[in-house]
C-alpha cells in the first residue's frame, strides 16, 4: 500500500520501521523540524526523521499544514509534495501537528492514527502519562480514523496493556510503541482485505490527557503520598518530580508510598526512619524517596545521595 506517514518522536519511529518492514511503500515522511537539545542546544533531527535519512525516504519538514497559518508557504509545498506522492492512506503517530481538512481528505482511504489509549478514555497530548498519574490497571492502543476533532474518530482496532505497579512513562511507552507498531501493521493488513470495521466512539467514559505542563512537576507534601508516587512514576522521564529537602533542591525519580508518622505531623516533616532512609510526611501517609538527582549530578540511590550530601 503506498503510504504517507506523520509522526515525530520514538514512539512514531518504531511503528514506522514496522510499515518498512511490512513492505509498504512508504512514498512521504513528515516529520517536525529539528529541535535544539542536549547542553550545547545543537540542532537534533527526530527519531523519524533519522530513520527516513537511513532508509532513502522521502522526507519533509514543514512548521506547520495549516494554509491558513503562520507558515503558508510551507503548508502549500507541504500538500504539492503529498499531491504529487498520491498516497492511498497516511498512518499519524505522535506527528505533534494538527491535521488541517485538506489532509484529511487527500488520501482516499483516509488518515489513520496510532493512539496511545484505550479511546474514548485519554483523548489528548499526555495520555501515558495520565493513565499512570489517575492509577490506572490497564491502557492500551486504540488504532483509530482521524477526523477534524481531538482524538474523537471511529475505532479500528485496540488492544489492552495491562500497568504495572512500577510502570514509569519510559516504561509503557517502550510495550505501548510495540504494540502499536504491531496493531498498525496488522490493521492495514485487514483494511486491504476489507475486514477492518469502524466502531464510533461511545459518548461514555470520555476523559482528556492534557500535556504536561513543568509547573505540575514540583511535589506538593500536602496531597496524598499515593498520589506522588504515581506522579513521580508519570514524570519519568520527562519533566522530572522536583522537591527541597532540608534547603537541597532536587529531583526524585523513583518512591515508595508508606505509613505516615503520628498523627498532626505536618507535610513535608522529614520522619525519622533510620540511617540512609529520606522519608517524608504528606497529607495522607509518608513517601519514601528512593532516587534523587542534584542539580548538575546523576541519578543516585538515596544512601548514595546523602553520603554525598554529607560529605562522602
């Protein structure tokens, strides 16, 4: 099938090597210009794009589809190249670029979706992150037909994963964007054979995963020690769970929910719970922190951690 695909970070890439693998004709690549990274803020080509460079596919970069946006020029080389590639289909994963109607509409078969979701439950920009944070048991891949609204097109196909108690963002991400590479292939497969039914969403159960914002990161000893520790879990590896203990600013990586101190103990009191131990009180029990990181050093176990801080 001659495909186009949209997609821009690892998540995207590994569904991407699955089409190649497949032995779709992968006709364009869209992928986001290149981002400013790493401590000297070089230049970065995406995930995708670094695939498509190593395989001789076909490549665009536009800053935005809209013809109507801040970038119209691009826009209009953008669909001139996709009218010129006459895709029959065009797969989105994580592309981070919203679909104006004019593509939606190019392609006879449509544009497909990768969703990282049980949909309609984690529409949105965030929903690993956010099936981690609310406690969720299970996530899972939605395959889904895009249309003009947030994540709100039929379902094609979806399958569970279930969330593991230690699951941290890098985690499921890495079972999710497995998952979804084999979901993609194995829906087009069926979508070539005529046995690949659209199912509208149900208006129930709908919920949104907003994106991350930084300012969500510093950790509030007042709410629920549970309700960290899914966070810290959630953050990882972006943007990172931030706290001052004992006038150390830091960041925490890895916890454990435990029972609190005596009772009217208030947040964020450091609890005495022996040498090489950092535990603190929250609104609703204690969290034991469990991996820290200083500004400028590595991620250290907390023993480690606190013999640095006093002094070897």
């Amino acid at each position: 099938m001659r495909i186009a695909f949209a997609g821009t970070p690892e998540f995207a890439r590994v569904a991407l090597e699955a089409l190649h693998a497949a032995g779709h004709e992968l006709v364009r690549v869209l992928t986001q210009p290149d981002r400013p990274a790493g401590r000297g803020l070089k230049l970065q080509p995406s995930p995708v794009k670094q695939f498509a460079l190593a395989h001789g596919l076909p490549l665009a970069q536009p800053r935005s589809l809209r013809l109507d946006g801040k970038f119209p020029d691009e826009a209009a080389a953008a669909r001139s190249l996709l009218q010129a590639d006459a895709p029959e289909l065009m797969v989105v994963a994580a592309y981070g670029l919203i679909l104006p109607r004019w593509v939606l509409e190019l392609p006879p078969r449509g544009c497909l979706n990768i969703h990282g979701s049980l949909l309609p439950r984690w529409r949105g920009a965030a929903p690993i992150q956010r099936a981690i944070e609310a406690g969720d048991a299970t996530t899972g891949i939605t395959l889904m037909q895009v249309d003009e609204g947030l994540d709100t097109g039929a379902m094609l196909l979806a399958e569970a994963l279930p969330i593991g108690a230690d699951d941290t963002t890098a985690t499921l991400h890495d079972r999710l964007a497995a998952l979804g590479a084999r979901l993609v292939v194995d829906g087009l497969a069926r979508l070539q054979a005529g046995t690949l039914p659209a199912t509208p969403q149900p208006a129930e159960g709908v919920s949104y995963a907003h994106k991350i914002d930084k300012a969500e990161a510093a950790l509030d000893w007042a709410q629920a020690a549970a309700v960290l520790e899914r966070r810290i879990r959630a953050f990882d590896p972006f943007p990172g769970c931030t706290a001052t203990v004992d006038g150390v600013a830091l960041k925490v990586w890895r916890a454990a929910a435990v029972p609190g101190g005596p009772a009217g103990t208030p947040p964020g009191t450091r609890l005495d719970a022996g040498r090489g131990r950092l535990v603190l009180a929250c609104g609703d029990g204690a969290l034991e922190l469990l991996e820290l990181q200083a500004a400028g050093g590595r991620r250290l176990p907390v023993a480690d951690f606190l013999r640095g801080l006093a002094g070897g």
